[in-house]
C-alpha cells in the first residue's frame, strides 16, 4: 500500500475536492437536471455521477494505490476496490432525495478508515455554505464563500455529557423502532434532518442522540460519524459495541450495510 500523508494533509485534500464537488452540484442545480432510478429504486441524478467522478480522480492523484468505495460506482459495478486497513469512502451527494426536491439538506462526504475506525472526515453542505471536518481530535465547522472559497473556521465540540433533551432525525425513514427510542425520552425535542448533517448537529453541539433503526450504507455514515467522534462523541450499536467499517463479503461483492446504530454526543 502506498504511504499516506499525515490526517491533516489527507484532511485538505478532502476539503478541496469536497468543495469542488458542491460547485458542480450546485451548477447541475442552476441549470436542470433529470432524475433516474436505480436497481434499489432510489433516485439518482448527473449531480451524483459528476461529483462522484471528480472526487475519485482527485483521490487516484493524490492517494494512488489507496482503495476507495464510492456509493454510485458500487451500485453500477460493483465493488472495484476491496477495502483493507486503510481505505476512503465517498458519498458524493448524500440526500438525493432532499436535492430533487429542492430542499438544502444534501451533503458530499469524504471518508478515510483505518483499521475499522472513520478517523478523518469532510461533510460539506453546499447549500447552507458550511462545511465540517474531523480528525481524531480536532473538529471544526468553516463557513464557505459563494465562490466556494472557506472564509472563516471555528473548532466545534459536543455538548456536556448527561443532556438527553435534543434528538436528531431522519425526515424521511423514521421507523417503529426509532419512536420506541424517543419515547424514552418524552421531554426532549425531536429535530428532523436529511443527510450526514445529522452527525454535524451533534458535533458542533445542537443536539445529544441521533438514533437510527433504518438501513444506511457505509458511505452514508463515515464522513458524518468521523466528524462526530473527533468533536468527542461516538457512534455504537444497540449492544454499545462502537459502529466499525469495512464490512465486505466477497460473495456479495461488498456489504456494506449498517446494523442499526446510536450516535450521541457523550454517554450520559
């Protein structure tokens, strides 16, 4: 495997080609676009497929010889490079659902993993101008530049352990099993989100759990889940066993499917 720079370095990289591809994003937007269907009957759009394509060039350059998962290549595909102790993740447009219907709510996600641990991420929201980052250890929001420039940045951490009165979740598959977790919390405010930005509201301390009992995919999750555990949070099962990645058999060239997951700021 070839050797990689250190987490800061790997971490501008990904700013840069997260930043790139929100500007593609946002100008397929402005000019108009179809939306198609894939095989497990989710849309995707040329927003996905460019964005999706830009990173991963910027990926081969700068990292050769790293392997890489990227949402929209596995579902044509398949899986072209098995994940090892180190590889990237990529969802190059998280929220289709939220960008066909003009809602703000979608991200790009660029993820590393080593050894099962989401250790650097980017969540970029080119509609809301904001981006996040993480790296064990250090984790801020920037604010971005309509010439999808960062302006300024601010270090971003969770909230105190012990809070349980915010709870973030998915505006679009909430489950049986997901209202059974929030009613053990009926004093708490309930905040729906689309995308990885869920994991960023912990992060940057706006809410304290964010359970989710519906499926999400490996690259739906890294980015997000890093930012969120270099902020001082954390991401486990149901048993409290930590979220792992790198899930992937050969016979189905590739699961990466998440078991059902609790992020929350601290445990309380």
């Amino acid at each position: 495997m070839t050797s990689l720079p250190d987490d800061g370095q790997i971490n501008r990289v990904f700013e840069e080609l997260a930043l790139a591809a929100g500007r593609e994003i946002l100008a397929v937007r402005d000019a108009g676009f179809t939306v198609d269907t894939k095989k497990d009957h989710t849309p995707v759009t040329c927003a996905d497929r460019q964005s999706e394509d830009l990173i991963v060039a910027g990926l081969r350059h700068h990292f050769p010889g790293i392997p890489y998962v990227a949402e929209e290549e596995t579902a044509s595909r398949g899986v072209c490079d098995l994940p090892g102790d180190v590889f990237f993740l990529v969802d190059a447009l998280d929220g289709t659902k939220e960008f066909v219907t003009g809602r703000p709510d979608f991200t790009v996600n660029i993820a590393m993993v080593r050894q099962g641990v989401p250790v650097v991420g980017v969540v970029y929201a080119p509609a809301h101008n904001l981006l996040f980052s993480g790296r064990p250890e250090h984790a801020e929001e920037a604010s971005v530049s309509p010439e999808f420039e960062i302006m300024s940045r601010r270090s971003i951490s969770v909230r105190p352990a012990g809070n349980r009165n915010k709870i973030v979740s998915s505006r679009a598959h909430c489950t049986p099993e997901t209202d059974a977790f929030i009613s053990r919390y009926p004093d708490a405010e309930i905040i729906s989100v689309g995308s990885s930005l869920k994991f960023c509201m912990l992060a940057r301390g706006d809410a304290d759990l964010y359970p989710r009992f519906s499926p999400t995919m490996e690259w739906d999750t890294a980015a997000g889940d890093a930012v969120l555990r270099a902020a001082g949070g954390r991401t486990c099962l149901v048993d409290g066993d930590n979220l792992v990645y790198g899930k992937c058999d050969l016979a189905e060239q590739g699961n990466f499917i998440n078991p059902s997951f609790i992020s929350e700021a601290k445990p309380g």
